[in-house]
C-alpha cells in the first residue's frame, strides 16, 4: 500500500503541458482578482503601498540597494535609460486615461436630479451586495479561446484532407489509366496493329502481308530480347542483330527504343555519373597543386579567414600569376587536355591573387625588386621574358630549373647570361625600388629617427638598369635555390607523415 504522504507522479507529454498551463492561468487570474480587491478598499491599498515603501528604505539603508552615485558610468547610464523609458509610458498612459475621460464627459448626457438621488441611495445602501462578474468574464474569455483555437485546428485539418484527397484521385486516375494502357498492349496483335495502320486505306495484299511480317518480326525480337536474364546479353544481342549501318542511314534507330530505353537511360546517368567524377578529380588535382608551398603560401592571421556555404578556410595567397601556374600544371599533370578558364574555374575559393590593402605580412625584398627591374626592362623592350622565372629557365639547362643549374656548378650552362635586345645604353628610364632608409619623426615633442622601409622611383640609365640586374642575379639565384629546396623537403615531411 502506499503512503498517505507519497507524491503522485507528475504526468509528462502533452497531458502535463496542459494541465499546467490550466494552473498557471488560475493562479494569474486569482493573483488579479486579488489585486483588484486591494484597490477596491483605498485604506487598505494604503497601508500595503507605505509597507512597500518602509521595507524599500530598510534596504537601501542596509546597502542592499545601490545608489546612482556608487554605480559605474555604464550601470549609470543603463539605469537613467529605463528611467526615460518607464516615465515616457508613465506619460502616455496617464495621457490616454484623460483622454479617455475627457471623451466620456463629452458623449454622456447631463446629469438630472433623479439621476443623482439614485447614486446616493446606491453609495449610502451598504446592505446590498453587488456580485463580482470578474470570474464569469475569465471563464467566458478562456472558452471563446479555446474556440478560436479548436476552429483552426479544424480548418487546417480540413485543408489536409482535401490535399490528401485529391491526390489520392489523381494517383486513381492514373492508375486506371496506366491499366488501360497495359490491357490494351497486352491485347495487341500483329493482326490488330496491322489493320489499325490500314484503317480505311486499300492496299494490295503483297503490302499487308509485308507490313504483318514485319510487325511479327518486331514482337519476336521485343519478346527474345526481353527473356534475357542480364543487361550484357541484352547489349550483345542488339549490337548484333540490330546494330548496323542501315538503321542508322535510314534514320530508324529511334525506332527502337522500345528495346533500349532503359538502358540507354542507364548509360545516360551513369555517364553522368561519370562526368561528376572527372570534374570531382580533376578539381582536386588542382586543389592539390594550389595547395603546395611553392604555388601558394598559407596567411597565418587569425581574421585571415574565408567562409562559404558554412566552410571556413584559412586564406592562401597565390606565389605567382595564374597563367604561370597553370602553364606549370599542365607540364606536371595528368590533365593536359585543361583550358586555362577550366582551371581558373576549378581553383578553390580560399586560394586568392595576393593584393597590398589585404595583406598583414611583408612580400620577400629580393623578388620584389628583382620582379619590378624584369617588369620595367620588359616594358622598355630591352628583354624578351614576361617574368623572372623565364629569365631563370632561359639561364639553365633544356629549361629546367634544376639546383645545379641555378647554384652556377654545371659546366655548359654556368656561363650563361641574359640575352638583352639592342638599346640605346645612354638614353635615361626609371623603375620602382623597395629600400630601407632612415627617416626623421617625431614622438612626444622629441625628433627621433627610425628605419622604414619605403617604394621609391630609381633614375638611372638603360645600360645601368641592365648592369643592376646582372649584378643581383646570382645573389637571387641562390635564393631562389634555398626557397625551391626548402618547398621540396616540406612536401617530403608532408608525404611521410
């Protein structure tokens, strides 16, 4: 037996839900009756507001409430705007109530004699009791919502069973039809499909007869072909009985399709498929080559991200031009047959082209200058090559940049220079040069220098520009020999681990 003072167990699921939110709407509504009783008796509203009022100074005494002045400037600020806010509906209610009365005063008749006798007899009559209608209006508000509530509920259930109804017709109807349809091919003849083709037309007997041959034949094969247990038997058996060129010169290929429209839809979506997996590998095969270190270099910035359809990714910057490194991928890949804007297609979102107002880091000094001399000596027709790694290419052996090559220790290409145009060497150019140089500034009152490094437009010769470049030459070769080896062992690590 249980005990008296066991605990029923709370009900879950919808049941529950219901049963309380029915006691929180009582216990609203008690709460408001009770506060309007309150109100209804002046002395006693009294004595509870001067209650309220004694126990909020006891706290504010105590410290319990803080004053504005031992706030912060935020907490201060927070404070006065609810005050804004509270006095400005303060304002606007007490607006609305004169208002109100106001309009009140204006639409009532005037006041008569008897009218006020029966007010007094009213107020001065304390045996009789008017009763409080507060509880028939709740419960009468809480039936017309219940009502309201049960009247959508209804409306849309409604809705559903007209939905639900209509297509289960249309699913009938086509039911029905696709029945008719099988009876009447399952029905068919040669006979009958012969004498529904002659309808009303006099031929002679050699033609119906001709035409019911070839309606037999039709049958037989569409019957034979369909008694094949696999797809292969079936391909091998149309591939040699009725795959020729005379079907196709006649242009009755169509013809069949009775045979092989399931497996030509087959084939169609399996090519398909097909399709979707060479554009997959292919797209990564150059997500994998935009990713190594020397096509592109990884931004170590935190806010150096990029989100697409929920994907972040950190950003890599491109090395060199596109152009350049798809040139590069077609030597290197399996792909040889790529379009250069199939590859600019393919190339993923986070591996940008490098520009100056995005980038948190510094670009390397040597290639920078060395790339801004080739550009302008381009410019100025004094060489033939586009970049610096052609300029590399046409200085090492059959075009490859080979370590050897470039540390100048191979003997029948370590002589080798750049081959330059004919020019005039007196006749003056300029190209842009980044260099450090101390400048003069001022902080705090005080002049101070500091080193900062700066673009500036070089004026020189055409033969000076030429000697410049043949100058730092070896200098970046080795360079670019350190940064080609150190990509190498990298993208060894990478494969090992």
């Amino acid at each position: 037996m249980p005990k008296a003072n066991d605990k029923k167990p709370c009900k879950k699921g919808k049941e529950g839900d219901e049963k309380f939110k029915k006691r929180t709407e009582q216990k609203k509504l008690s709460m408001r009756r009770a506060r309007e009783k309150l109100k209804s008796d002046p002395i006693k509203h009294e004595e509870v507001k001067k209650r309220d009022r004694e126990r909020y100074k006891k706290k504010k005494e105590a410290g319990l409430i803080p004053r504005i002045k031992d706030l912060s400037r935020r907490e201060v600020k927070d404070f006065r705007k609810k005050w804004r806010e509270r006095s400005k509906q303060h304002r606007l209610a007490k607006k609305a109530k004169e208002k109100l009365t106001k309009f009140i005063k204006d639409i009532s008749p005037l006041p008569t004699p008897d009218h006020d006798v029966e007010l007094q007899l009213l107020h001065h009559n304390n045996n009789v009791q008017i009763p409080s209608t507060s509880r028939i209006a709740c419960g009468r508000k809480i039936i017309k919502k219940n009502r309201e509530k049960w009247r959508r509920e209804r409306e849309k259930l409604t809705e559903n069973l007209k939905k639900v109804t209509n297509q289960r017709n249309r699913y009938k109807s086509k039911c029905s039809r696709l029945r008719k349809k099988l009876k009447q091919h399952l029905m068919t003849t040669p006979e009958k499909n012969v004498e529904s083709i002659l309808k009303n037309q006099s031929v002679t007997p050699q033609v119906k007869r001709n035409l019911l041959f070839g309606e037999v034949i039709t049958q037989q094969i569409k019957k034979n072909f369909l008694q094949q247990n696999s797809s292969k038997e079936r391909m091998k058996m149309f591939s040699t009985v009725l795959k020729g060129p005379l079907i196709n010169k006649f242009k009755y290929s169509h013809r069949l399709s009775f045979l092989t429209s399931k497996r030509l839809a087959f084939t169609k979506y399996s090519k398909k498929k097909q399709q979707n997996l060479k554009i997959i590998r292919a797209k990564d095969a150059v997500r994998k080559f935009l990713e190594e270190d020397d096509a592109s270099r990884l931004t170590a910035g935190k806010k150096e991200t990029v989100t697409r359809h929920k994907t972040k990714k950190q950003i890599r910057y491109l090395n060199n031009s596109l152009k350049n490194l798809y040139s590069k991928f077609i030597k290197n890949s399996t792909y040889k047959g790529m379009s250069y804007s199939t590859f600019c297609k393919l190339r993923p979102f986070w591996i940008l082209s490098p520009k100056v107002a995005e980038r948190y880091t510094c670009l390397c000094k040597i290639h920078t200058n060395m790339s801004l001399i080739v550009k302008r000596l381009k410019l100025e027709k004094i060489i033939n090559e586009n970049s610096l790694e052609e300029i590399l290419k046409s200085m090492c052996c059959e075009g490859q940049l080979n370590e050897d090559c470039l540390e100048r220790k191979c003997e029948s290409c370590k002589n080798k220079t750049i081959v330059c145009n004919t020019f005039n060497g007196q006749e003056k150019m300029s190209y842009e040069n980044w260099l450090t140089k101390k400048t003069k500034i001022i902080v705090k009152g005080q002049e101070k220098l500091c080193l900062k490094t700066v673009k500036e437009n070089k004026f020189c010769s055409k033969y000076e520009a030429v000697l410049e470049l043949n100058k730092n030459m070896p200098h970046f070769m080795q360079h670019y020999t350190n940064v080609m080896h150190q990509y190498k062992e990298i993208n060894i690590l990478k494969k090992k681990s």
